[in-house]
C-alpha cells in the first residue's frame, strides 16, 4: 500500500497529485542528494555528494570516474552490449535539457562506447532524437531533471549500445503532460523508460484529472517501464499500474574481478526502493484499486506479499543505491557525477528489453519475468528491506512487501537479471 494513502488515512489529508517527498531532500546516512524535490511529479534520481561538491574528481586524467561503468553492469547481469538492428528506446522525462546531446557524446568517448549520431531522414538506427513537446529550452537544469535526463538517456546507451535513442521532453512535470509524452512515445518505440512518479496518485486517479491519465501508460505490445519510487516502503504512480513494468532498486556489489558479486534490496532509514499493493483507497474517496494481471497473481511466491488480488510493486529489480550508483556526466555540472535511485534500475532494464527484442510480441512484456521467476535467467535477491523508517506505519511483518526474500518479493520482483532469458 502507498504511504502517501496510508498517511493520509492517518490524518485525513492528502492532494491528489501532490509531490511527497521525506523531511529532507538531502539523505545524510547515504551521503546523497535528491535533485527533483518539488512539481506534481518527481524524478527519482539521487546524486551521491563529496567533499567539495558533487562532481567526482578523478585521481588523474586518464582515470576513469567513480560508479558503475557499462562494463561493470555487462560483467554484472551478463548482458551482451548490442540489441536486434533497429532495436529503438524511448525516454519520457520532463523540461528540456539543452546538452543532452554534448553530454551523450562525452559519456560514450569516456568509456570507449559508440557515438551516435544525429537521427535523421537518412539516419535511422543507432542513432539519438530528442523530441521537446514545448518545454522552454534549457529549462531542465533549475528542478534537476537535466541529471535525471543525462542518467536515463546514458544509462540506456550503456545497456544497448546499437539502440537508437528517442529522448520525449514533456513540457513540465505535471502528471498530464508526462502521461501524454508516455502516450507520444509509444508511438515512436516498443520500449519506454519512465523515471518518475507521484505519491499522491495510487494506481488510478480522480478528480480533476481524470482516470483517462493512466491509459496513456496502458500500451498493448510495448514495454512501459517505471521506477518503483525512492522513498522507501510504499507505492508510487505510474509503476503502481498493472499495463506497467515496475521496477524496483538493489545494491549491487562486485566481485574482485568486476563481475556479480552480491546484491541486497535497497533501503536505508526511509530511504529506498518503493514497494507494496496497490491497494488503497485516495483521500477516503474508494478509488477502485488495480487488479494484478493473471500472470503476477499466479507466480509462484506472490502469497506471500499478502496483496491478494491487487496489484504488486515490483516486477523486477536492478541496482539503484546511490552508493553503488553510477557514473554520468552532467553538463551542468561540467563533469561526472555519481547517480542512483530507481531512476537508475528502469533505464537499465528498459536496456535489457532492448537488447532482447521481442517487447512486441506479447500483450505485456512483464508476462515474460514472471515465467523466468525461480529459474537461472535472474539473480534471486534474498536480503535487504525497504521499511526501516517504518514510515508512517510499518510494513506487514508477515509479508514480502518490504524485505526480500528467496523467490518472488515486492523490493526485488522476480530479482536482477542474469543475462536475457528472463526477457
């Protein structure tokens, strides 16, 4: 259940589409920062803070900055580098990012990856686009969604190195020009990112807005992928949707010759991975909750997450402590940051599912993970827990919808991916 609507069924209070964020946007026990801390929707990007600053200064000049590289997450979830010809990813975020491009491109010569180039009548594939549905140039530096752009937009070059790219600028991070840019963007490519959400909304809005606003992410035959949320126990919409792909955040650890090595569920004091049922009711208003699909429902371990029938977040998990974040050069910041958050985990998996190629030729490709569920195809996360906050109020100690577990749970899905069978 979403701890937005638990809290407000605490104390009677809630605004529908309201950001929700923790006392704090900065998170001292983890050394990082929130960089989308106000607006009706917010990204889920955390910027790990240094002495100095937040721009990673690297010993000497051929080094390469601190975080995860492509390499790592390739040696990590066994991944090859390159996708099906054609393979394309769309990219929803919010305002415009004015070096995204500039910024791309340093990312890439930085880690020896392939520059893409400009899409063009001529240049269709392997290629980057950016689409800005009216958002004033350059407005995304001032609400900090230019370090959730560079991260999404980076974070997929570094999964599927062939991919064309679609980067979709919503005018301004309001649920409906984001649901609408959702919306656009399926038309352009099987596979979306989503690195945002809202923890005023759960699973299907009303009032003002109307619940037309979550059929822009219910998309037959496409990948619609969300981040599960970065405040810990509790879910966030869009990905508290069933017609959605939600994902969850771990820790991911190495090992000493830069492969898999451990992963624990993200959390720490109210900070981490969202997770839960879709299950509430928004302001006392008996919104109806959303139903989980047959195949979640089903899957061997879901019992035990005590959602019932509901739907439950998540579906798959990947690395998103900023602690173990990555590197990702930022233009604004004029060099590398390191970044976490789910806003990490879903372009990551959005990579995967592009690397794979066959989002297309199922109603709703999550269908697949849940067939994969118990098998060699993922890394089965057994440790860790979202709801150390117990914030504001704890976690069903009975349940998997705070901690992992063997099998399926709510903050790891099905678990981390172990190459692409699970796809």
């Amino acid at each position: 259940m979403k701890r937005a609507s638990l809290l407000a069924a605490a104390v009677g209070l809630l605004l529908i589409g309201s950001s929700v964020s923790s006392a704090s946007g900065d998170v001292a026990s983890l050394g990082a920062k929130r960089v989308c801390t106000t607006g009706q929707v917010r990204c889920y990007a955390m910027v790990v803070t240094h002495p100095g600053g937040s721009v990673l200064h690297t010993a000497t000049p051929n080094a390469l900055p601190t975080g995860m590289s492509p390499a790592n997450y390739h040696s990590a979830y066994s991944l090859p580098v390159n996708g099906p010809a054609g393979a394309t990813v769309a990219i929803v975020d919010a305002f415009d990012d004015a070096t995204i491009a500039a910024d791309l491109k340093k990312y890439s010569q930085t880690y020896g990856l392939p520059v893409l180039p400009k899409c063009t009548s001529s240049v269709t594939t392997s290629c980057f686009k950016k689409i800005n549905r009216g958002a004033p140039p350059g407005s995304a530096v001032s609400p900090g969604w230019d370090v959730e752009i560079a991260l999404d937009v980076e974070t997929v070059h570094a999964i599927c190195q062939n991919c064309k790219i679609i980067l979709v600028e919503a005018q301004d991070s309001s649920i409906v020009n984001l649901a609408a840019a959702a919306k656009f963007a399926a038309s352009k490519a099987p596979i979306i990112s989503n690195s945002y959400g809202s923890y005023g909304a759960d699973g299907a809005i009303d009032g003002a807005i109307g619940s037309a606003v979550d059929e822009d992410y219910n998309k037959k035959n496409h990948a619609m992928i969300v981040s599960a949320g970065d405040d810990g126990y509790g879910v966030s919409w869009p990905a508290s949707l069933n017609s959605t792909i939600s994902v969850g955040g771990t820790a991911l650890t190495l090992n000493g010759a830069g492969g898999y090595g451990s992963e624990t569920a993200w959390g720490h004091s109210g900070n981490g991975t969202g997770s839960g049922c879709s299950s509430a009711t928004v302001g006392g208003t008996g919104v109806a909750s959303v139903q989980a699909q047959t195949f979640q429902k089903n899957a061997a371990g879901y019992a035990g997450t005590k959602c019932g029938t509901f739907r439950g977040d998540n579906d798959v998990s990947a690395n998103a402590d900023p602690n173990t974040g990555s590197a990702v050069y930022v233009g604004s910041f004029g060099g590398f940051v390191q970044v976490g958050g789910t806003s990490l985990a879903a372009p990551l998996i959005a990579g995967v599912y592009a690397l794979k190629g066959n989002a297309t030729t199922t109603a709703y490709p999550a269908s697949f993970l849940y067939a994969g569920l118990g098998t060699t195809a993922f890394h089965d996360v057994t440790t860790g827990n979202d709801d150390e906050g117990n914030w504001p109020v704890a976690c069903p100690a009975s349940s998997t919808q705070c901690k992992a577990a063997a099998g399926y749970d709510l903050p790891t899905g099905v678990g981390t991916p172990k190459g692409l069978n699970g796809f």
